[in-house]
C-alpha cells in the first residue's frame, strides 16, 4: 500500500512531531509526512522537521480564525495531505478546515492528541488541570477533530496513575511518552481508514471510531 501522505500541525517544541516522524522512519507507521505547518515562526517543531528534511510551512498565527485556516488551506494544496495531523498546534480549527478535509464516509481526516481522558480537562493545559483538580488517574486521548473544542470521535485513550505527582510538571513527564508511544500506533490503524463508527448514544449524536 502507498504511503499515505500527512500534513503535521504544530505550535510548539515538537515532541509528538518527532515521534510519529520516527516511527515513519522506522516503518511502524506507512505515511509520508509531506510538510510540517506551524503558525508559530519559531518553534522547536520547525527546527525538528528541518533537521529531518521535511518542508516546513509557516502561516503566522492571526485572530481571525477562518482567514488564518484559509490560508492554511492554501500553503497546503501543493501537498495534497490526504490527513492533517495536529501535533501540539494551539489553535481551534474552523469549520471551513475541518470540511476540507472531511470524507466521503462523513468523518473528518483530522487527528488530535489531546493531554487527558477525555471528556474530562478540554481545553488548554490538561496535564495541569487535572493534577489541580486532584484527579488520581488521568491519561490521554486520539481523537478525530469536529468544531467543539476537543469532543471528536476517541480513537484511542491511554490512563495512568497521578495519585503520587506533587506537580503538574511530574504529570506531563509521566504522560509525554505515553504520547508519544500512543500517537503513531493509533495513527497507524486510523490513516489506512479501516474502523467502524458507531453511534452509542441515543441523546446527543456522539460517535466512537473502533478498529477492525
Ligand atoms: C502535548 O502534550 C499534546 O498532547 C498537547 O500539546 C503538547 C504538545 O507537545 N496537545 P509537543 O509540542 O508535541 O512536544
């Protein structure tokens, strides 16, 4: 099967970046990540894709969201990702975004990591919210990207213990390679687009996205 080809999204030091591109290297994910975007200028992602000889992309962070996404629409055509990956990218995707990159079967080729189980800790700093609640258990979670912050089909969810971390900063460190091992192995069921999804409740339209 032809290597499918993957656009990464990120804002920030590109820990998760380097992970799915090692695992691209080493042959445990079949992709091609065709470019790395960032709408920062300078961020540690863009120096990691460099060094790895991947083009690099910037579309300078802006307020306007749908004029932003417009225009990463545009720098990614030449492209063609069949999937957007978004790796540590600090801005919430338009509606405009996520339909260009809807398929036939209805579910969006947009993947996220965010940093808890969700639904619990939306939003920015999950690692951090979750140890200020006091939370005992946390963990992460693969999820497809719909316009609700973090509340995409869940893919795949990872847990771990916090019970014993005396600070947000020993969350994360417990919990970054935890996403790092998670990303590319739920990537690599989810880009060859063999799952099922299945609607479970019958009060809200909320869908879960299973391998098979
Ligand atoms: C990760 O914790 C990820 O879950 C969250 O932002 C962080 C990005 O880290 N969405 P990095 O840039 O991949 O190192």
């Amino acid at each position: 099967m032809k290597p499918v080809r993957i656009a990464i999204l990120a804002s920030g030091r590109g820990s998760n970046f380097d992970a799915i591109a090692e695992a691209v290297t080493q042959k445990r994910l079949n992709a091609e990540i065709v470019a790395l975007l960032s709408d920062q200028p300078k961020t540690g992602a863009l120096e990691k894709a460099a060094k790895r000889g991947i083009p690099t992309l910037v579309v300078p962070a802006e307020k306007d969201r749908k004029a932003h996404d417009r225009k990463v629409i545009e720098a990614l055509r030449s492209f063609n990702p069949r999937f957007l990956v978004l790796a540590g990218y600090m801005r919430i995707v338009t509606g405009e975004l996520i339909e260009a990159f809807r398929s036939d079967r209805g579910y969006s080729r947009i993947v996220n990591i965010h940093p808890s189980l969700l639904p619990s800790f939306p939003g920015l700093h999950g690692y951090s919210q979750a140890f200020h609640h006091g939370a005992k258990l946390t963990g992460v979670t693969v999820h497809l990207v719909e316009q609700d912050v973090d509340s995409g089909p869940i893919c795949a969810q990872e847990s771990f213990s916090i019970a014993d971390c005396r600070s947000a900063e020993e969350v994360e460190q417990r919990g970054l390679p935890i996403e790092h091992r998670l990303y590319p192995a739920a990537l690599e069921w989810i880009l060859r687009e063999k799952f099922e999804i299945q609607e479970r409740s019958k009060l809200e339209r909320r869908l879960c996205v299973c391998p098979n």
